[in-house]
C-alpha cells in the first residue's frame, strides 16, 4: 500500500460525525440509495441503524461502517458493493466509483444526489399510503425543514392520489412502478408484525407445563403459556391483462411481484383468452428478469378478456392445489367480460365454497359516474366479500387493513 492509500484509510478511519438532525437525514439519504441498489432493508434494520447513530458507535467511522455492513448486507454482492457506497456518502470519497456502481445496478440509472433522496425521504414520511420506512424523524419544534422536501412532499402525494391511466411521464411511470412494488412488500411486513403480535397470549398450557416439569424434578419452573396459533395468510391473485386492462397492466405486475416476493404462499395466474399461471415467473428476485419471463410465458396478452372460461379453469385444475380455508383471493379486473355472465357468476360461486374471502379489486371504480353494471362484472358481485378501487398507489394501499383482518 502506498504511503497516500495509507494515510487516506487513516483518515477514514479517525472520521468523526456529530451526533444530531444532520446525522440522521444523512443515513436516512443513505438508507434510500442503499434500497435503490438493491439492499433488502426493513423498517426493522432501518430503526436500528437510527439508534446507532445515536450513540457511541455513530460518533466515528470505523465504528460506524462496520456495525451498517453488519446490519445491511445480507448477500455477497451487498457485502461487495457496501464499502464504496459508505465512502461515497459519508466520507466524500471515491465518487467516481461509487456512479460506476449506481449505475450499474438498480432502476434508476445512475447515482442518485443527497438532495434527490432527501425529496423521496421527505416523500415518504408525507404520504401514508407510500410510508414503506419510518427511519426518519421529523424536524424538531424550530427547525427548518431541509430545501425540497415540501416539494416533494407535494410530488408524492400527487403521484400517489393520481390515476395510473393517467401518468404519462416515464419517469413518473418508472417511480410509480417502483413504489407499487415496495407497497406490497411493506404490506407483508405490517402483516407479519400484527401476526407476531397475536401470537403472544396469556393463557397457561397446563399441559406442556407440566410434561416440562418432569426434568425439574416435578416442579413447574418451565412456564409455556398458550396463544392463537399463526397462521400463513395464502394469496391468489388473478390479473386481467386484456386489452381493456393495458392502462394498469404495469403497476398490477410489480404490485404482484412485489406480494409473490413477500408472501411465502402466494399464486399468481394471468387471466385473458386464456389462463395462464405465471408464479415461477413472478418469483423471481429481479423484476426486469421476471417481466421478461412473464413476456415469454403469457401470449395473448392485450386481447380480449374471458373471465368466465379462466375461472372454470382454474376451479377445475388449480383450485384444490391453491387453496386452502386461509386463502384470500383477488381478483384484479375491469369485469369486462366476452363471455356469457351466467358462466361468471356460476363459476364465482364455486370459488367462493372454496376459499375464506374474495376481494375484487377493478379500477374503474375510481372514475367519476361509474357503476357496475357490465354483465359480468354484476354476475360476479354477489360473491364477492370486497368490492374496491386500485386505479393509483392509494387505493392499493388501503387493502392492507382488510387483508389484517382475514
């Protein structure tokens, strides 16, 4: 190692940081790029790392990278990638290296400045159906919000009140990609935690109890008390990607990767012409790799829509493999229908004998003046447990509440 080098890493090394407002939104922005590029962080690393910063071993870098690296990288290429980002962001150092990697991995395309991802925190933390982390604290009483974040702020909550038919832009159409996928993956998240929750309980399980109590020479010091038992939520989702849908089609394929991603039993099946189950696409980690698996797999895309005739397929080969008493399936569609509506509505009610809850999610709803009144769509009505709108991130977002419940 040169004498440079040499000196540069000790300079790393004996980097101080002063602790306070300045230091958090700085690994908020960090926490940001990090999930840009890939790195898989919950709110639960996210509120960590804010507790470390907070102590002793956020005061110095060479406490401070080794105990994010511990906590942030869970694969190889995480463990590869981190050292450079750390440099980039909190020490200024190797800029150059830390762009080649940003725009080497991720969707955005290149690196992302602390101003950008200050805006997305500030996003965020504004608008409840995109609050996918909780890492960062709001302004203290007297101080100045950072420059942009109203801005933002203002942003995200257009994009997530906006129709997706109506996003034009590619950039806004990317982000809204992006955030649908995230949704869902938050979604599974608060899911698992209430689960977690309930299966806490307070009432003593004599029996277990006692059997314990056998090594301790009879004495009941092993105390297993009895909770609700957890049980796995299953999803089924069915997608209607007929022409009538292309407007949504986008955000509904990451909206349902992101639920095959976080849902350890999830199906998914793509419904036009014909059936198509499109789970081992979906299931892939990387969703470029998944569309383009998804592409290959569902011909006939875009034309038109037999509802009835997918439903009698997956009834007859799918349903008894699929689902079981814990199964909610959704149902995202127009209800626009080429078939006759006595085969959708006999074929709901099949499928309503055979899983806990239907909900249909059709994104007309969010239209001024719309009523259900397509042949199909009012066949289909009467066995359906949750008839909601999924026209923008918002009202995807307010499916979280019903699925806590089932």
């Amino acid at each position: 190692m040169s004498q440079t080098a040499a000196s540069q890493t000790a300079a790393s090394q004996t980097a101080a940081f002063e602790p306070g407002p300045a230091l958090r939104l700085t690994l908020a922005a960090f926490v940001a790029l990090l999930r840009d590029k890939g790195f898989r962080i919950g709110p639960s690393e996210a509120a960590d790392a804010g507790r470390l910063v907070t102590g002793a071993a956020g005061q110095r870098a060479a406490t401070l990278r080794p105990a994010l690296k511990a906590l942030f990288c869970g694969r190889r290429s995480d463990w590869v990638a981190f050292d450079a980002l750390f440099d980039a962001h909190f020490l200024r150092k190797g800029m150059k290296k830390a762009v080649a990697l940003a725009g080497s991995a991720g969707e955005s395309g290149g690196a992302r400045t602390l101003k950008q991802m200050q805006d997305d925190q500030a996003a965020r933390r504004s608008s409840p159906a995109l609050d996918v982390s909780r890492e960062a604290e709001a302004p203290e009483a007297g101080e100045e919000d950072p420059a942009g974040t109203r801005e933002g702020a203002s942003r995200a909550e257009n994009l997530a009140e906006t129709d997706f038919r109506k996003i034009r832009d590619p950039e806004l159409e990317a982000e809204a990609h992006r955030l649908a996928e995230r949704l869902a993956l938050v979604m599974r998240r608060r899911l698992t935690r209430r689960d977690r929750i309930l299966s806490a309980g307070p009432r003593l399980d004599l029996r277990r109890t006692l059997r314990k109590s056998v090594a301790r020479g009879g004495l009941p010091l092993d105390l297993v008390r009895k909770g609700p038992k957890l049980r796995q939520l299953r999803l089924v989702v069915l997608l209607d990607a007929s022409g009538s849908m292309n407007n949504y089609t986008g955000v509904f394929v990451r909206f349902v990767h992101g639920l095959l991603d976080a849902f350890r039993q999830a199906d998914a099946f793509l419904v036009h012409t014909r059936l198509v189950h499109v789970s081992s696409a979906l299931k892939e980690r990387d969703a470029a790799r998944a569309l383009d698996r998804l592409g290959l797999m569902a011909q006939g895309v875009g034309g038109g829509t037999r509802i009835g005739a997918a439903l009698a397929d997956f009834n007859r080969w799918h349903a008894a493999r699929v689902l079981t008493s814990r199964s909610c399936v959704i149902i995202l569609s127009d209800g626009y229908d080429t078939g006759p509506a006595e085969e959708i509505g006999a074929e709901m009610a099949r499928l309503a004998r055979r899983c806990r809850r239907i909900v249909w999610l059709n994104p007309l709803i969010g239209s001024d003046g719309y009523a259900p009144v397509a042949a199909g769509m009012a066949a289909a009505l009467p066995h359906v447990d949750l008839f909601a709108p999924a026209h923008n991130l918002k009202s995807l977002a307010a499916l979280e509440p019903y699925l806590a419940k089932v």
